[in-house]
C-alpha cells in the first residue's frame, strides 16, 4: 500500500486542480502566479534577449577593426609608393644636372661618374665614392660637381677612394681669379672657403671668378670653383685674402665626376 501512495497523491491533486479548473477557480492563483514569477521572467527576458546583440556588437567591433587595420595598412603601402617616387624624382633631378654639364664639359675633360656611398660625421670633410684603383682612379685626381671643383681624390682602395673636399682646412688647391690674374691657394674650414696667399699689387673684384690654375701638375686648370665674394685680409698683411662663394650644397652631395685627365 505504501508503494502506491505518491501515485494516488498525484491522481488526487490532478483531480482536484481538474474539478477546480471546471469551475473557474483557479484563476485567482494563476493571477497570483503570475505577479510573483513575472519580474523574474522580465529579468531573463532582458537578460536573455540582449545576448544576441551582445553578439552582433562583438562581430561590428571586430569588423570595423580589420577594415581600420586594412586601411592603415594601405596607406602604409601608399606612403612608401609616394616616398619612392620622390626619391626617384630627386635622383633624375640631379642626373639631369650632372648629365647637362657633362654634355657641355670642354673637351680636353675625361669625366668618369661615381656616386657618393658615405660621408664624414660632423663638419662634412670628405666623401667615400663607389669607385677605387681598379675603376683606373688614382690619388690626387679632381672630383667635380654639376661643373664646379668639390674636391681631390686623396687615398685610393681596389674598389672605392676617399674624397677629401675643398671645404676641408687641409685641402689646398692652386687657383687664380679669373679676372685680376691674381694667383693663390684655396682652402677650406669653418669660416668657408678662403684664396689666401694673392699678391698685393693684385686689384681684387668681387664676384670675379675663382677657377683651378693647373699649378703642380695635377689638378688640371680652368676648373670653377665659385666667385669672390670679398676681400677679407687686414691692413699691415703681406698678401691678400679673399672668400668665395661656391653653389654647391656640400652636404648633398651623391653624384660626382672625378677628372681622369
């Protein structure tokens, strides 16, 4: 008998809510019912239906950040397109003014191209070209830019040289003013470029030009240089001193000619 009570509980109640129900006395329960369990049921509701925009805003997140990460990456790839074509502008630019002077060179000129491959730190003294000994170089050779003297070949390698340029103190290179006659030895340093060493019965004008004289066999004459830009010795001296002005923008150099003879 024990065994079958919880089912003849079960088939009591069922019958009871059953009779109740025919009569329309459960109402008053479900409506009770109802207001205990609705905030609850609200509750999962909200909570239950925001999961799938929860969803759909993690997907747009991600989204947005792949098309931010793709477009940063293609301006990335654009910048370095533009950067390249600059870059290549630039270099035609100075081919073309190299190439203009070559062109128009005096004949008695053999001009070999290097390209500038280092410099000195500091106050720029020399350059590194590409071309050494088995180019046919050899120390002591002028190295010319867009048709004006930079400088001398001073130490030779197999396969590049040193170029000590006319900016540096310890270059010193024949020259005469043009106009005047007057002679002398250019040199460079912090002040610039210096013609020390003209005679004084020499009657100096400014902006003559300052060329190579050919002097000691090497360097040969005619080269420019640049042009006087004023008398710079003091009275009581015994020569003259003046400084030039040269066009040339030291610090960028990158194409050259060295003078083969």
């Amino acid at each position: 008998m024990k065994k079958w009570r919880p089912i003849i509980i079960i088939i009591a109640i069922s019958a009871t809510l059953f009779i109740l129900s025919l009569f329309g006395l459960l109402k008053w329960p479900k409506n009770i019912f109802w207001k205990i369990t609705n905030p609850v049921g609200m509750v999962l509701k909200v909570s239950f239906g925001g999961i799938p925009k929860f969803f759909r805003n993690i997907f747009y997140i991600n989204s947005i950040t792949k098309q931010n990460r793709n477009l940063i990456e293609e301006n990335l790839n654009l910048q370095s397109e533009l950067a390249k074509l600059q870059e290549t502008k630039y270099e035609n630019e100075i081919l073309k003014k190299e190439l203009n002077f070559s062109k128009t060179a005096p004949d008695n000129l053999d001009l070999f191209p290097v390209a500038v491959i280092g410099k000195t730190s500091g106050y720029l003294k020399s350059v590194t070209i590409d071309k050494g000994e088995k180019d046919g170089l050899f120390k002591g050779q002028a190295v010319i830019s867009q048709g004006f003297l930079v400088g001398t070949v001073s130490e030779i390698r197999p396969d590049n040289a040193e170029v000590i340029l006319i900016t540096d103190y310890n270059s010193l290179i024949p020259v005469v003013l043009q106009e005047s006659r007057g002679t002398g030895l250019i040199r460079g340093g912090i002040g610039g470029l210096v013609v020390e060493d003209i005679p004084l019965n020499i009657s100096i004008k400014n902006n003559e030009s300052v060329i190579t004289s050919g002097l000691g066999g090497v360097v040969p004459s005619g080269l420019v240089i640049g042009v006087v830009k004023e008398v710079i010795s003091k009275p009581g001296e015994i020569f003259q001193k003046v400084s030039v002005a040269s066009p040339i923008d030291f610090s960028k150099l990158e194409v050259l000619f060295v003078v083969k003879k």
